[in-house]
C-alpha cells in the first residue's frame, strides 16, 4: 500500500460512498471517525519505513504514479497528516452538532483529499490545479439548493479561478529566473505573476471582500471549514515556494512585499472587525487578521519561519472550528447574526456564547488561550526585525479585542430577570466543551504540540534548517 | 504557409465570437459563440500538443457548454436576472471594450513572442485576447452565466498558452476538470434557490 492512495484516495472514495449511502444522522460518525484513523495511521505508521508486527513486515511506501506524474508523501509529511486529518475529524464531528446535513461530510472528505493530493503532488507547482478543483467543491456547501446564490460565492469563484493561471504561469517562469537570475525585467514580472497569484488564493488585501459576504450569506459552519482549509493548504504551497526558490527567500524586495501585505490584513482586518455589527463578519474578518499573520511570519527572515507558521496553523483550526460551530447554534436560534438579533441570548444559550467569546479571545492571541503562543513567538520576532511592524500588529489584535469586547456586551444585553437556560443539546454541549477545553490546553501547555512540530522543518529542505 | 493563414482565421474567429459573447444580451447566441470559440481555440492548442490531446480539450468545452445551455434552458425568465446593476452598460461601451483588447492584444503580443520565443505570434495573440475579453467580461457582469463565461473565456486563453510549454498529461486532465468543474458550478449555481414548480415553464 502506498501513502498517497491511503491518504488520498481512501478519503476522496468514503467522501464518495459517505454522499451516496449514508444517512445525515451517520454520516459525521463516519466522516470523523475515518479521519480519526487515517490521523492515528499517520502518527504510528511512519512512510516509507518497515515496520515489523510479530512476522509480519509492513511498509508504506512512499509514492504512485499516475498519468505519468507522481504524487509522493515522504516520512516528513506523517506530522502534517496527522495535523490535517486531526483537524479535520474534529470539523466532522462537529457537523451533527452545527446541524449542518451529511453532504458537508462527504464533501469535506473529497476536499481535504483534494488538498493533501496538492502537497503531494510533483512537481509541485501542480498544485494550484488541485486547490482550484477543491476551491469548486466548496461550492455546494455554500450554496444549498433551496437559496439563491450571493455575491460572496460568485467573487469566491472568480477570485480562485483567477490565481490559478497566475501561479502556473510564474511557476514555469521561474524556471527561467533560475537559469539566469541577473535579469531583472523577468524577476519582476515573475514576482508580480506569483504575489498576484497567491494574492487572489489567501485574499490579500484587498483582495479579501468576499469573505465578510459569504460570512453573511453562507452557513457559517461552511464558510469556516472553507476559511480553515483553503488557507492552510495554500500557505504551504507557499512556503514549498520560498523552500524551493532562493531568489524568492533572498529578494528583500518581495521579502518587505510579503511582510507589507500581511501587516495590512492584520492592520485593516482588525479595524473593519471593530467596526462590524454583525458576529458572521466579525469571524470573517478575525480569519483575515489570521491569514495575515501567516503571511507575517512566512516573512520572517529566521530560521524559525517553518516553526512559527505552525504553532499558527494548528491552533486556527482549532479555534475557527469552535467560533463556526457557536455561531451555526446561534443561527439557529436567532436566523439572522446581526447584533439586534443575538441581543441578550447569554441568557438562553451560555454554553455556545462562551465557547465563541473564548474563540475571539484566542483568536486575539488572550493569555492563557490556544492563540497566544504562536502570537507571542511572533511577535518576538518580528519585533527583533521590525519595531513598527511589531506595533501595528499589536493595533490589529487590538481591533479584534474590541470586536470581542462589543461581541460580548451585545449578548450579556438581557431584559431584567430574564431567566437562565441551557438550550444547547448534549452534543453540542459536548463539542462546545471539548473545543474550550483544547483552547485552554493549548495555550496553557503549548509543548504537546511539540512532537508533531519537530519533525515539520524536515519537509523544507532549505527554510529553517 | 496554409497552417499560419488558418492560425490567423482561427485568431481573427476568437476575436469574433470574444466580441459575440461579451456585447450579446442572448444566452442562446453567447454560448454558439463559445462553441465556436472552443474550435478555433483547438486548432491553435494543436500548434502544440498533439491531436488527441486538443480534441480532449474540445470536447471537454462542449460538455461545459452543453450543461449551462440545459441548465439554462431549464429556467423561466423570471428566474433569471439579466439585469446589470452599473452603468455605463451599453452596446457601444462593451464595443469599445473589446476593441481595447484587440489593441492590447495587437501590442503585446510582438513582445511577449520576443520575451518567450518559439510560442507563435498566431498563438499568443489568439491567448491575449481570449484572457483579456475573459477579464473585460468579468468586470462588466454580475450575471452568473455570464460570470461563468468570461472564466471559461479566461481559462481558455490561459491554456491556450500553457500548451505551448507544458505538454503533461496530468495537466491537461486536470484543466479538462477545472473547465468541466465550472460548468457543473455554474449550472449548480443557476438552478440554485429556483423553485421546482417553475422549472420548465419556457420549455
């Protein structure tokens, strides 16, 4: 058995048979639990080494061949799987509680499936027609067929379909570059190409308009994985690029380039959150301010670039699956999620306002909470780099932090003697627990993520070794 | 010699149904004209890729055109919302537009044959102008079909030149899935949020 048709197509197949024969009520049982057991795989199976069970020799190996091009998942990548299919058990766990129906499971499966063929595939420039593809089947889980299609999905689409192009076009571009790096005109139109490219994937500012809307437009639930998923997978498509392209990691052009472009959707993330009377929005923006981060610490010129863009990475899905799944409870309840409408619902549905209070708090890198110490690594060093950066940075939490403080006084808004109660079913209430309590042990142990980080630098021959 | 003359027809067929497709208020004829756009856009992918594999590119964009026509074929008027939202939005402005890609096109294509030589002036031009009526098409439109044509006018042109110097298999594959993925999204989107009892109504 090789690693790429365990991890890859095992799960676009269940995704497959999940949407054709298993009910709603099963289909997040089947969903988690496979993930659960292609993560645990990944952590005890290593790739491409032999392992002996009593007489029994088994080895995964490491690559397959398809349509003349291969896809290999080497012994480095075991950390990440287990990192992405981790994540992802919990986003399908969560599916029953949010309400969501059983496509999302079966969809989920087939993207993440999607995604991981991207970090596999070689060369891996490829990728882009991957992330594309999977951009696509987001679709149908932002769009449900009784509701009319918004001007988020639409931009959505256009946005996705755009970089791909882009980043296939400068990739056999850079190419040239390599063979003859002392021509100018063609570092610059292939730095353009690519910063275009990438630009349209995370949606850099101001690229990023469509997030907001599909916030408003979208089930929450949805429009989290989607936020969750297509950014991870692109960052490291982009970190493959900097690993591979010396010029890219020594050009202190595109260096600032990157570092100014994250520290803008840090800076005007943070304000537009402060600004939004509407809690959909508010996670739109938080996951923009968190996209910047990423591409902040990708410009870091230090040897902890692989480190500090994981200790992100791995929290984000966490909190993003937590502030989703609050936000799809209290959907339920109030329809709409504007500010005039969740007024007071503290009262009637604690469990899930706190979960999604303490999702923001985290999100805002608050002490003690799953998001603050990737935010403190970062911090220290960009403030060793840059002082102002450093502060801006600080600005752009603070805008969320005021996010969360209006968030929160708008649901402790109660009529006098409105009486407490828990609305919340035993699943959601145990999903909503889980997920708090995993903020807490992440921000207050952050060392368990030690093992599964120390073997990430191993993926990039040449970032932080 | 008779290869490049009929390079410069299927070239001067893009610009054509470019035009058709961006300044025409009927579906009918927007996606004839995408039909025929996928032959002359064919004919230039051969210039580089072998036959089989330009013939999958063709059929693939029929495929595409052959479900959003069913898709849209399915839908009432009252259904579809044709109206624009911006001004300006007239025949004239989107004339004027096309013709500014033909310019571009005309101009850059000299240049970018230097830049990467060996492509084909035929080839390039017929790109160039494909992905800029692909992108003049998406900034004019709010219309999803008419969204979902300009990026498969876009993608078109796109890979028209990507052929000329990626020959792989799996690429092609998964453009041909990236195209037919669009079309598939783009029916899904244009029968979204329709009510059953109305579908067929025009049929």
């Amino acid at each position: 058995m090789s690693a790429p048709v365990i991890w890859i197509l095992v799960p676009f197949i269940s995704g497959i048979l999940i949407l054709l024969f298993f009910s709603e009520r099963y289909s997040s049982l089947a969903g988690g639990s496979i993930s659960i057991i292609l993560a645990l795989t990944a952590l005890i199976f290593p790739i491409d080494t032999a392992l002996l069970l009593g007489a029994i020799s088994l080895k995964i190996s490491s690559s397959v061949q398809f349509f003349g091009r291969s896809f290999a998942l080497t012994t480095a990548d075991g950390s990440l799987l287990v990192i992405i299919y981790g994540l992802s058990a919990l986003w399908f766990f969560g599916t029953q509680a949010s309400g969501i129906a059983n496509r999302f499971v079966s969809l989920g499966l087939m993207i993440v499936a999607l995604l991981t063929a991207s970090i596999a595939v070689e060369p891996f420039l490829f990728a882009a027609l991957l992330l594309e593809i999977a951009a696509m089947l987001v679709i149908p889980l932002l769009v449900l067929p009784f509701q009319k299609p918004g001007r988020g999905v639409v931009r959505f689409l256009i946005y996705q379909t755009l970089a791909m192009p882009f980043i296939l076009f400068s990739g056999w571009m850079l190419a040239g570059v390599e063979a003859s790096p002392g021509n100018i005109g063609t570092t610059t139109q292939v730095g353009i190409m690519l910063g275009l490219g990438f630009a349209f994937l995370l949606g850099v500012f101001p690229l990023y308009n469509w997030i907001p809307m599909l916030m408003e437009e979208a089930s929450p639930y949805a429009t989290g994985f989607l936020l969750w998923a297509l950014p991870t997978f692109t960052v490291i498509f982009a970190l493959g690029f900097l690993d591979r392209y010396t010029w890219i990691r020594n050009s202190p052009q595109l260096s600032s380039a990157i570092q100014y472009a994250g520290i803008f959707m840090v800076v005007s993330g943070g304000f537009f959150a402060s600004l939004q009377r509407h809690i959909g929005r508010i996670m739109g923006y938080a996951a923009i301010v968190e996209t910047g981060l990423l591409i902040l610490a990708m410009s870091l010129k230090s040897l902890e670039v692989v480190n500090i863009t994981f200790l992100l990475l791995i929290p984000r899905g966490f909190v993003l699956a937590l502030w989703a799944l609050s936000l799809s409870i209290i959907k339920r309840e109030a329809y709409s999620l504007r500010f005039s409408e969740i007024q007071g619902l503290a009262r009637t549905y604690p469990l899930a306002v706190t979960a999604l209070i303490l999702a923001h708090l985290s999100m805002t890198g608050f002490p003690l909470l799953a998001g603050f110490p990737s935010r403190i690594a970062l911090w220290q060093e960009l403030a060793g780099q840059s002082l102002t950066i450093a502060f801006w940075m600080i600005m752009g939490m603070f805008g969320l932090l005021i996010a969360a403080v209006r968030t929160l006084a708008v649901f402790v808004m109660a009529e006098d003697g409105k009486a407490w109660a828990l609305n919340e079913s035993w699943i959601q209430m145990i999903m909503l627990g889980v997920g708090a309590s995993g903020l807490f042990i992440l921000g207050i142990f952050p060392q368990i993520l030690q093992p599964l980080l120390t073997n990430l630098p191993a993926l990039f021959n040449h970032l932080g070794q | 010699m008779a290869i490049n003359i009929v390079s410069w027809i299927a070239v001067g067929l893009i610009l054509a149904t470019s035009a058709a497709i961006l300044i025409n208020r009927d579906w009918r004829v927007s996606l004839g004209a995408l039909a025929v756009q996928y032959i002359a856009a064919f004919w230039l992918i051969t210039r580089h890729l072998p036959f089989v594999m330009g013939s999958a590119k063709l059929i693939t964009g029929w495929m595409v055109i052959a479900a959003l026509g069913m898709t849209r074929l399915s839908l009432s008027a009252k259904e579809v919302d044709n109206e624009e939202t911006f001004w300006p939005r007239g025949r004239g402005f989107r004339i004027i537009l096309i013709c500014i890609v033909a310019l571009v096109a005309a101009g850059s294509t000299s240049r970018i044959e230097a830049v990467i030589p060996g492509l084909g002036l035929q080839v390039i031009a017929g790109s160039m102008i494909l992905i800029g009526a692909g992108l003049v098409h998406l900034g004019v439109t709010s219309d999803l079909l008419r969204v979902i044509l300009g990026l498969l006018t876009l993608l078109t042109g796109f890979e028209i030149l990507y052929a000329a110097v990626e020959s792989s298999i799996l690429v092609t594959g998964m453009l041909a899935v990236t195209n037919l993925g669009l079309g598939i999204v783009g029916s899904y989107l244009l029968v979204a949020g329709t009510s059953p009892s109305e579908v067929g109504d025009e049929i």
